[in-house]
C-alpha cells in the first residue's frame, strides 16, 4: 500500500506522546512502543509517526530537531475522522487542549482543533451532510 505523506512529529516523551496520541485521540500503534525511539500510527487512514529527538541522523540535522521541539508552528495536520463528534467529546471528556472548537465550516466539513504536548495542531474534520 503506497502512503503519500507521513508526517513525523517530533516529541520530547515517547510514553507521553503515545498516551495523548492512542488513548486519548484513538491512533493505533502499528510499530514501536513507549520505549522505542521511533513509532508510526494509524486513524483510519491517516498515519504519522512519532520520533524522540535522539541520534538517528547527522549531528546538525539531530541538534535542529532538538531545537525545534515544542516551538509555535501555524502548520496543522488535517485528519479526517468517521466519529467526529465521539471523538470531540472524547477530547474534551480526557482533557485535551483544544485549539479551535467543533463548528461547521463555510467548505462543506465540520472541524475541530487540538494541541498536542510540542504544540502540535492537528485538526479533525468530517465531511457536513451535503459538504464535499
């Protein structure tokens, strides 16, 4: 199965970032573990993975990843989700930050934002009855 783009965000706690990214937003593990420098993730189709800063590339490209973790960045991934909505309860039921509340939008989909532990946005979203 050929995956177009796999994002990898960069965390500082893999057994943190695991509880946030499975237990709390329901990605499932399909490599790697708490104690593992390197997962990937899947939801529904979407997958990324999660990588702690360590030594798995150059010296130079190790010490930017370093230094970028946890820094603001206006990107957000866009993940679809089927249960949207069990999902938004779900994030507020647990207590995850959410950047941007479940609304419609004028483009033909319903969304919501969360923030992950670096400041990561990721953004579910659900096709609105009659949207694209």
């Amino acid at each position: 199965m050929a995956a177009g783009v796999i994002p990898a965000i960069r965390v500082r706690d893999m057994a943190a970032a695991l509880d946030f990214y499975v237990d709390r937003l329901g990605f499932v593990v399909q490599r790697g573990g708490p104690n593992d420098d390197n997962c990937a993730l899947t939801r529904g189709d979407a997958r990324v993975m999660l990588e702690v800063a360590g030594d798995m590339f150059s010296e130079r490209y190790n010490e930017a990843i370093r230094s970028r973790i946890g820094s603001v960045s206006p990107t957000a991934l866009y993940i679809e989700a089927d249960d949207l909505e069990a999902l938004y309860a779900r994030c507020l039921e647990s207590g995850v930050e959410v950047a941007d509340p479940l609304a419609d939008r004028p483009w033909g989909q319903a969304e919501f934002t969360v923030t992950d532990a670096e400041g990561q946005w990721l953004t579910f979203w659900q096709a609105s009855p009659g949207g694209t």
